[in-house]
C-alpha cells in the first residue's frame, strides 16, 4: 500500500498560505485540548467531533446514557464562542419546535416568524430516534441546506452550523429507527464508551464541588473555524485518491452481504473527512491512511447488511475492514519522494 513517504512531491498551483495554515493549526489545536481536558480519556472522539466540525458535517453518536455526550457538545461550543441549543427529543416534541413557526401581529397586520431550536451553531438533538419520524424529518433540510422554510420563507441558520444527535443504541422501547435518508446527513457515527478507572476517578474527582464546564474560558470565535473549514476544503487531493474514494464505496453497492450501500453522498463525506484529517495531520494533501481512517466512520452507518450476514453474525466493520484490504491505492507515480509537510 502507498504510504506517505511514496508520493512524489507534485508541482502544485493550490498550496495553501503556510502562515493561513498554521495560525488555522493553531486555533484548532487549541480546541482540541481544552475538550480533552474536559471529555477525560477520549482523545479519540474529540478528534473525531473536531474533523466533523471542519467538515462541515453533523455527527451521530451512539452509545448508552452517562458516558458524556451532552458534555462534549456543550464544551465544545462554548470553547469556540458558539450559540449552543439543547433539544431534548421525546415523542411529543413537534417539527415546530425545532424549525420555528409562523405567528399573527396584530400590530403589523403580517405573520411574524418565530425561530426554533435550529437556529443556532451547534444543536444537541438529544436522544433523536425517541422522537416521531415527522419530527425527526423536520431536520432534514437544515442538516443537507442549511436552511429552514416556514410557510413559504426561507431562514438560513448561522455558520458554522453542526447537529450533534444522541441516540441509546440498548433501548428499544419507545423509539423509532432513523431512516436511510436521514442517517445519510450525518457525516459519521462514533461511540465514546465507557471511560478507564483512572480517567473516572478523576471525573468523578473534578466535579466534587463544581461542574468543569463551568470553568471554560472562550479561545476562538466562529469566524476562526469559518476560517479553518475554508482552508481544509482546500487541502489538496490527487486525481488517484479521487478514484480511490469511489472504488471504496462502490464496493458497499455490489457486495454479497449487503442490501443497501453507500451513496456518493458518503463519498462526498469521506473526501470531506479525509481532508480534515490531513488538516489535523498538518498537511495540505491528502494520503490513503486519511482515507483508510475514515472509512469505517463515514460509512458504517449508511449501509443495510443482508439478513444472512446477521445470521452469521458478519457485523458492519468486518465487512468494511475486508473492502479496506480489497482495494488498494495506486502510486501517484514510479518516481517516488517523501511531499514537504507544512
């Protein structure tokens, strides 16, 4: 498999500002490290939540009650400046809640639009499959347009916008499956998990008297990750990795085991994902090992395996760890040397 030290070095007219690039690096950087030091242990999933939000994705995130999923959400946005909205998900919340609806002024004889909770940067849509499918589509438009219409009007969120969606993956009762096409918004899912003895014991430990949380001091401004998403959507991609996008998730449409594959929307995402990873890597380029690392996260979620792989107990990321081995890159070229890193 190509690595990062078999590319040749590509005579480039895309190169980002190196000074542009590091001071977005920066910026990042500092907000990694101040959610690390509140979501203890789980280096891992605040990297994963930060790649989403340079991506401009949303992130679904399935794992039991407790395990700190609101705490990322909430830190996250108030580390970065952002207007952060709770919506507690449960079966009588109804679409207008989140979109906002339409109400009569007497005064000025006009409908007056009144914002819902979708109109903020950063929306916990908490326990999101305990509410009904007709709210849950209330979602729909605003994850993929960044918009919301009422009654005809178009209202757009402000940038950056991300929906963090909770679910239980344990409880049933009660709750109703995302469809395809909305689990197909969310850029990828992840799980936290339960955190080590150590790492609980200093949970447990910081909040003896006060929530950390309250503790979190402002580092950046919306402008700065506006900044650092334009920059990362600029972080260069070879022709070669462009066709190694698809064949990977071309292999989801034709495989034995599966019912339903992926979309050139997932596509899309991992070129997305792949990007903000090499971003974080401090590269302006992208490699196979960004991809390969994304792969499983961007993908997992959007696939419908056959009744016969659940017979045999063949789960998701076995088959996709099997398409990873399947396909290999190509080498941009037979000329090979180490590209200069910013």
């Amino acid at each position: 498999m190509a690595n990062e030290t078999e590319f040749t070095k590509i005579d480039r007219t895309d190169r980002i500002d190196k000074n542009d690039f590091i001071a977005a690096y920066s910026t990042v950087q500092k907000i990694s490290d101040q959610t690390e030091q509140i979501i203890l242990g789980k280096k891992d999933v605040v990297k994963m939540t930060v790649i989403s939000l340079l991506s401009q994705g949303h992130i679904l995130i399935e794992d039991v009650p407790g395990v700190g999923k609101t705490t990322l959400a909430s830190a996250l946005s108030k580390i970065i400046g952002l207007k952060y909205k709770r919506a507690q998900f449960t079966p009588d919340v109804m679409p207008s809640d989140i979109t906002g609806f339409s109400i009569y002024n007497k005064v000025t004889n006009e409908l007056e639009y009144k914002e819902g909770l979708a109109l903020c940067n950063i929306l916990l849509a908490d326990e999101i499959n305990r509410t009904s499918p007709k709210t849950q589509s209330s979602l729909l438009e605003v994850m993929e347009e960044g918009t919301i219409t009422v009654d005809g009007k178009t209202h757009r969120v402000p940038t950056p916008f991300m929906v963090i969606a909770t679910q239980n993956p344990i409880g049933f009762v009660g709750t109703h499956p995302l469809p395809e096409a909305q689990l197909d918004r969310f850029i990828m899912r992840i799980s936290i998990g339960y955190p080590d003895v150590e790492n609980e014991i200093r949970i447990i430990s910081d909040r003896k008297t006060e929530n950390p949380i309250d503790r979190i001091q402002t580092l950046t401004s919306a402008d700065d990750i506006i900044h650092a998403q334009n920059i990362v959507k600029n972080v260069h991609i070879d022709d070669t990795l462009y066709k190694y996008i698809v064949e990977l998730v071309a292999k989801t449409r034709n495989h034995q085991y599966i019912t339903l594959g992926a979309s050139p929307r997932a596509s899309l995402s991992l070129m997305r994902l792949s990007q903000a990873r090499a971003f974080l890597e401090k590269r302006d380029y992208i490699i196979p090992e960004d991809i390969l690392n994304m792969y499983v996260p961007a993908i997992a979620h959007r696939i419908i395996l056959k009744q016969e792989a659940k017979l045999k107990r063949i789960n998701t990321e076995d088959i996709l760890n099997e398409i990873k081995k399947s396909v290999a890159p190509q080498i941009l070229n037979e000329k090979v040397k180490k590209q200069n890193t910013i």
